[in-house]
C-alpha cells in the first residue's frame, strides 16, 4: 500500500512528513477499532497523532488506501499545521474540525485522482455523494483548471458531504463529552490551563485554517485551497455546512459545559495554591522557632 501511495508526489511527500515525525500506520480490526460493534458503522481508520489503525477486514485495497491518505491527512494537520495547538472556543472548535474533514476527503479524492493518472487508469469514484465530489473535481481538472482553483471548488462542496454523514454530532458531543469530564474531575483541566486566556482573534484561527488547507504537504510555499476566503468566513457556520436549530442547541450545551469546566478549574487551582502557601508558611514557622537548649548530662 506504501508503494501504491508513493506513485504520486504528494503521496511520497506524505510518507516522507509521515517517516519524519515517527507516524506510523498498523492493521487492525473491527474488535479493537469499534466501541460499539452493534451500531451499523464500519469503521476503516482511526487517527491517534502519530499512530494511524486501518482495519483490515476492509476487502477493497484501494479504499483502505484512499483511507490511509485521508488519516495520513490528519496526522499532517495535527503535527505540520498546529491545528490543535490552539485552545477554542466550541464554535472555533466546531468550524475547525469541520473543515479539516472537509480537507481530508479533498486531500484522497486529490490523491485518488493524481493517482489514476500517473498509472493509467480510470479514476474509481463509486457511488453517492463522495462520487459526486470526486466527479466534479475530475471534471474541472480535465478541463484544465489549476489543481489548487480545482482543489477550493471541491472544499466548497465536501461541507455539505461532512454535514451529511452527521459528523457534527460526533464533533459537538466530543467537546460536551469532555467539558463534562472536567467538571466532574476539575484537575483534568490542567491540559488547558495555560490556554484558558489565550483564545486566537479572528486573523490567528484564519492562518492556521489557511495552512491546513495546503494543497499539497508544503505549509510554507504550498496555494491553500480557501485562500479566497476572508478572516471572517472561518467564522460561519454557512460557509462550513449550516447549522440546524439541534446543532445550535447543541453548541450552547457545549459553551455552558465550557463555562462549568472554566470554573471548576478556577476553583480547584485555587484551592491547590492555598494548600501549597499553608504549607510554605507552616515549614517558614517551624524553621523560625527557637530551638532547646540542650544541657550537659550531670555526673
């Protein structure tokens, strides 16, 4: 699969940031992939950083292939990009993870498409809505538009694919899921201590969607496929898929819980720092205290 991939130059190029920041790809399965074998979704890859699963009771290679690139993708988002290095605010957090999604089913039908070319064969796209991106990107490279101008129309239409497969109620739950978690045991709030206060303006949160948006591997020199966008189109829900009146409802769940968090942490830092001072100032007292006059034994 390696060397399948590597027949494009963005596929070597993945590989090669892949190799560079010890990301590494297993096989695995549907026992250890799935928390709930029982739900009707087949789950193909997981992404963990710098670990990628692949299941490998997936019967089409060129699908678990297409698969590999897409997790490939996020591990390149994460560690090249710094698309999590920035603490957000659930609605930031909501458009971020929709449009890296966005991104990496554009990223494998870009793949899927240099890929057919450079060996000679048609450019398999199945069917539903994910053939329909790959169709009108193959149409639009065929009729010679530039790969990155091909790139943002495709990004364009891959919001409503993400909107369609229910992505949002796995990103907004995940962020319920773990604010939850933070105020049920406040110390977890240490990952995000440094970073309450430092939420990215409107300018910052647009770069980093702009370089994630790289069509290609190359942050520093490579077109991003939303460079038309303006600063504040990073920051609507239009622009990323819509949002209905449950999603909505959803976010506002997700921003009490992040209050919640924000203040149990507070409280419980707080908390900590006191108990650190009394204890400070109980080891000055004892050192200040006289010592006893210690007297010779009589004989």
């Amino acid at each position: 699969m390696r060397t399948e991939i590597c027949r494009t130059a963005d596929g070597r190029a993945l590989f090669a940031f892949a190799d560079a920041n010890n990301t590494k790809l297993e096989m695995s399965d549907s026992k250890t992939m799935d928390a709930d074998l029982t739900d009707a979704i087949f789950i193909r890859g997981l992404n963990y950083g710098k670990l990628v699963q692949l299941n490998r009771e997936e019967a089409s290679d060129s699908v678990l292939m297409y698969t590999a690139v897409h997790e490939l993708r996020h591990s390149w988002h994460k560690l090249a990009a710094g698309t999590h290095d920035m603490e957000l605010p659930p609605k930031q957090a909501w458009i971020r993870d929709r449009v890296l999604e966005a991104d990496c089913y554009s990223f494998e039908i870009h793949f899927g498409y240099e890929y057919a070319k450079q060996c000679g064969i048609p450019f398999d796209t199945g069917t539903g809505s994910y053939a329909a991106l790959a169709k009108s990107y193959a149409a639009d490279r065929d009729a010679g538009m530039a790969a990155d101008i091909a790139y943002g129309r495709l990004m364009e239409r891959a919001f409503p694919h993400v909107k369609s497969l229910e992505y949002d109620d796995d990103f907004l739950g995940r962020q319920i899921r773990n604010w939850e978690a933070v105020v049920k045991d406040p110390c977890l709030g240490i990952t995000h201590a440094d970073k309450w206060d430092r939420e990215p303006d409107t300018k910052e949160f647009a770069a980093m969607l702009r370089r994630a948006t790289t069509v290609g591997i190359d942050v520093k020199s490579g077109p991003s496929a939303l460079a038309a966008w303006t600063d504040n189109d990073f920051q609507s829900l239009d622009k990323t898929g819509g949002a209905t009146k449950d999603d909505l409802d959803k976010l506002a769940k997700a921003d009490g819980k992040r209050g919640e968090a924000k203040a149990a942490w507070d409280v419980y830092w707080q908390k900590t720092l006191d108990a650190v001072r009394r204890e400070r100032e109980a080891k000055e007292n004892n050192s200040q205290q006289p010592k006893p006059v210690l007297k010779a034994p009589s004989v």
